[in-house]
C-alpha cells in the first residue's frame, strides 16, 4: 500500500532549521465539516493510523537533497545547520518518498521569525478553544460530534492573539514567532490547523504529543504525563535566546505548574503568564503560583474573559 507523508510546520533560527512529519501506511480522508456520526468517523480515524517505521525520507532544502529515516513510530525530524544567510517569515521546503521506484513529494512551510522582541507560546485546549477538559464526558461528546467549523473558540480571544502577533510590528507581513504547544497527539494536526485557520488565529507552528495508534488512546487524549510539554516549551525558549515570551495557558490542568518551573530557568526571559479561569472561582494553586511568578517579576494575569487580558496586555504596554 502506498505510503503517505504528513509534514509539519517548521522552525529556523540563524543556525539551524527543523521540519518534521510522519510518514503514514494508507491515506484518510479526514473530513472535519460532516455532521454527527461521519464527523465522529473521521476524529475516529485518526487514531487509526498506521505509520511506518525506518522509511527513507529525503528533505530537498537549498539545492541539497538530505535523507534520514523514520523512527519505530513513523516520525522523522530533520535537524540541518544553515550554512547560507535564509530570509525572514514563512518559507516553503520539501520533502518526498520512494516507493516501488515512484518518487513522492509534499510541500510543507518553515518559520524564521523576523528580527524582533516577542515569542508567544500558548496552549490550545481550555486556552482559545472551548474544549471542557474538565468534564471528561463532555470533552469526548464535543469532540467527536462537533464538526470543525461548530467549535468554538473563546470570545474577544482571537482579538488578543492577533494584537499580541503584531506588538512591535508595523508592517503587517512580520508578524512575532507563535507557538501552539499542547497535550494533543499528532493525530489531530490537521483539525488543529484547520481550526486555527478557520478562526483567523495567528499562523503558528504547532508542537504535539506522540502519535498514538488505537481506539483506546482515543480515550486518553490529551491526558497522562506533561513532561513532554515542559520539555517543548524549554526547546524553543532556547532555541530563540533572544525572544522575551508570552506563555498563554489554562488552570484546567498543568500550565500553571509548567509555566513555573518555565520561569525558573529563564528568569530574564519570560516576561508575563496568561492563565485563563476555567471554574467558577479562581483555583488557589494557582493564585499561590502566579503570587510566586511575580515575585520572579513576571507579569500575570488570571483571567475570566479574555477582555480582562487584553486589558492587562495593554496596561503593561506589550500590545495598544
């Protein structure tokens, strides 16, 4: 069966570009705007997948043809040093497949942020889109019987996202490095994409948990360890040195935590924490942490209504 590449949104610095993928056993055709039942079919699919394991893979970037291999769960990573001064914002790369001697190519795009002060990172799930994570039946239901074009995002949140990817900016083409970073699998990729695009959130390059591949991890979406998301969140941070960052999160689950131990390391670099109320009343771990955060001198903001973090954003001058 012919395989299938899936290409991810990659990154550059002035050193190095990532770009990364799986690569896949047959092909879905993932339909996010059917209703009910073929709706529930399709995010069903998804954790379905087959991938391939030590495939060869080839990323053509700059008259050069690199290949590696995939690993035992189908993803591959190109970790390349850049040698030749690249522009700044979204570029193209490539990358292609053999099978039975027929080449396979697909086009993905890469960021390298424009020279500028701020990265933001934020998280998905409870953050802009309305996902119920603390009701786990509910979060389940909405999830495989809400189509892509039903969910809903949080009001006056894509208002602040935008603001946020043009501080500092005059012209409207350089935006500031956004990241999506969140306890969803690879497998909802494509309806994340579709989501954020849909509702005119700030293109990001968006970073996800392992790949899973049965029905029963379905029921553990986006649940379990957070380490990996720790883990991610410190990746960019070091890999933009120079960026002051934004961490966007939720008190649904574990964003406070991370985001603190986040600033602990990078003391001069993250500059203010979002944490959006998803209660009644205010958590008080979480009210203990962001205490502790601004004793870092970090701003904070725990927010009910994202007219509240617009409001601090422009008090503490980060946004108009």
């Amino acid at each position: 069966m012919k395989p299938i590449l899936q290409l991810y949104r990659g990154y550059a610095n002035e050193q190095e570009l990532i770009v990364m993928g799986h690569v896949l056993r047959r092909e879905h055709n993932y339909d996010f705007e059917k209703k009910k039942l073929k709706n529930a079919t399709s995010i069903l699919k998804l954790f379905r997948i087959k991938t391939i394991k030590n495939f060869d893979v080839y990323l053509h970037y700059n008259e050069e043809i690199i290949h590696t291999k995939t690993l035992d769960d189908g993803y591959f990573k190109f970790c390349i040093p850049l040698e030749k001064e690249t522009h700044f914002g979204w570029m193209p790369y490539e990358v292609s497949l053999k099978y039975n001697n027929v080449k396979t190519s697909c086009k993905g795009s890469f960021i390298r942020p424009h020279k500028g002060k701020l990265g933001i990172i934020s998280d998905i799930d409870d953050t802009f889109l309305i996902s119920h994570t603390n009701n786990f039946f509910r979060k389940i239901y909405i999830l495989l019987f809400r189509n892509v074009n039903d969910r809903k995002v949080f009001k006056d949140v894509v208002s602040h996202y935008q603001a946020l990817s043009q501080s500092g900016r005059e012209n409207p083409e350089e935006a500031n490095a956004f990241f999506y970073i969140s306890s969803s699998e690879w497998n909802l990729y494509r309806f994340i994409a579709k989501f954020t695009r849909i509702n005119k959130l700030p293109k990001a390059v968006v970073l996800l948990k392992d790949i899973k591949r049965g029905i029963t991890d379905f029921f553990m979406s986006g649940r379990g360890n957070h380490d990996h998301k720790f883990e991610k969140i410190k990746h960019v941070v070091e890999f933009y040195p120079t960026l002051k960052y934004i961490l966007m999160g939720d008190d649904s689950q574990h964003d406070p935590i991370l985001y603190e131990r986040i600033c602990k390391i990078f003391p001069v670099t993250v500059i203010a924490v979002y944490i959006r109320q998803t209660g009644k009343s205010p958590k008080k771990e979480v009210l203990k942490i962001l205490k502790n955060l601004e004793s870092l001198n970090v701003s904070v903001c725990y927010f009910k209504d994202s007219s509240e973090a617009i409001e601090h954003s422009r008090y503490i001058g980060i946004i108009k």
